[in-house]
C-alpha cells in the first residue's frame, strides 16, 4: 500500500482554507498544517504556488515526486475522490452537478459578504448588504427542510459555505440579524454548520479574535458596531 503524506500550506484566517480543512477532518485523514505570513511570502512557497495565495496542499508518496495541488474546491474534490470515507457529493449525475454548480455561486457570494464586512462607509455597507442578502436569497430557495444543504448528509457545498457562515457568528449579533433577518433556512443552516465538529476544528482556537482584529486593522465599519 503505497504511504501518502499530506500537508496543507495555510493562512490562518483564509476561508478558502479552511474548506479543506473541513473536507479533510470529514476524512478523518491524518494531516499536518503550515502557516505563511501572506505580507511575506517566503521563497519556498512562491515557488509552490502558481498565485502566490492558499490553500495549497502538499501530496508526498512513496516511490513519487511530489505534487502541489492549488485552488480550494480542486483540493476538496482530490481529497473526496481519494480519501474514501463518505462521498461529499450525489451519486446521481444530475444533483451532483447541481451542487458543484452552487459551489460556483459562492464565489460571487463570498465576494459580497466580504466587502460589505470589510465596508468603512454606511453607504458601502447598505450597498453591499443589499447584494449579499440578493444572493442568500436565492440560496434560500434552493434548501430544503436541512439541516444541510441537501438535507441529513454534510457534504461539499456545506464544506464550501461553511467558513463564509463563521464570519457572522463572530460580528455583532445585530449587524448578522440583518443579514440573515427573514432567511429561515440559511439561519437553520448556519447554526447546523457551526455545531459541526469538523467546522469547529478547521480554525485556530483564537480565530474569533485574530478575525476582528483583521476587521479593526481594515477600518471596518462593523468593527465599531
């Protein structure tokens, strides 16, 4: 049985990571984790990483050169389709490419949320929120009766939301209120992933203050809220 090794390259407020990192713990795959300083990326990384960002996840194996995978939902699916354990998407062609193309959604989605978290103006922000809460909203449409995305089974588009999600249980809880005001299910969601063991892990245990620390060093308005 040929021995695999693997080692995610991590920053440790990155979402993008922590999406494999939760595929990873769903796994129950050994791993072991680095983290680089982005405002100084070291020689050795930038030559990993054809875009200079994480995550990047390191394969070794026995009898092999070494691989670099980049981009966070191709390390997810590599992990999915190597690592056994449950399969994260249906078995069925057309609800398994309805999922990946929700996971698609989230980049614009993540994209929304995050200016509006980062916004430094009132007028930013209700701009922002407005877009952000345009997208949940079709979210909303689409979830069942939950707790996951498709219902009982935690699977990848849940490992690609999830990090998105945590931003807002750690901001003021009346600030996320109206974000999530009058979304049902996306709350219900939310509150299955956060319960999630593998969504706990995949940060540091001081994330909530490393991250509104990040939002009081970007001037964000909701960091005085």
């Amino acid at each position: 049985m040929t021995m695999t090794v693997l080692t995610l390259i991590s920053h440790p407020l990155c979402p993008f990571v922590q999406r494999a990192a939760i595929v990873l713990l769903e796994k129950g795959v050994e791993f072991d984790r680095i983290n680089v300083d982005l405002s100084a990326r070291p020689n050795w990384f930038l030559a990993l990483s054809p875009t200079g960002k994480v995550p990047l996840l390191k394969v070794r194996q026995a009898n092999a050169e070494d691989a670099t995978l980049f981009e966070s939902v191709v390390i997810c699916e590599f992990l999915n389709e190597t690592q056994g354990g449950v399969p994260m998407y249906p078995a069925d062609a057309l609800p398994r490419a309805q999922h990946r193309a929700w996971i698609e959604f989230a980049t614009q989605t993540f994209a929304e949320g995050w200016q509006f978290l980062l916004a430094r103006d009132s007028e930013t922000a209700d701009a922002k929120r407005a877009a952000f809460r345009d997208r949940l909203g079709k979210l909303e449409s689409e979830l069942g009766t939950g707790p996951y995305f498709a219902g009982a089974a935690f699977g990848m588009v849940d490992a690609v939301y999830a990090p998105l999600f945590r931003y807002f249980g750690i901001i003021d809880a009346t600030v996320a209120h109206q974000i999530f005001d009058g979304l049902p299910r996306i709350s219900g969601w939310r509150t299955a992933l956060a319960a999630r063991p593998s969504v706990r892990d995949a940060v540091v245990e001081d994330y909530a203050d490393r991250f509104q620390t990040h939002l009081r060093q970007q001037g964000a308005l909701i960091a005085a809220a």
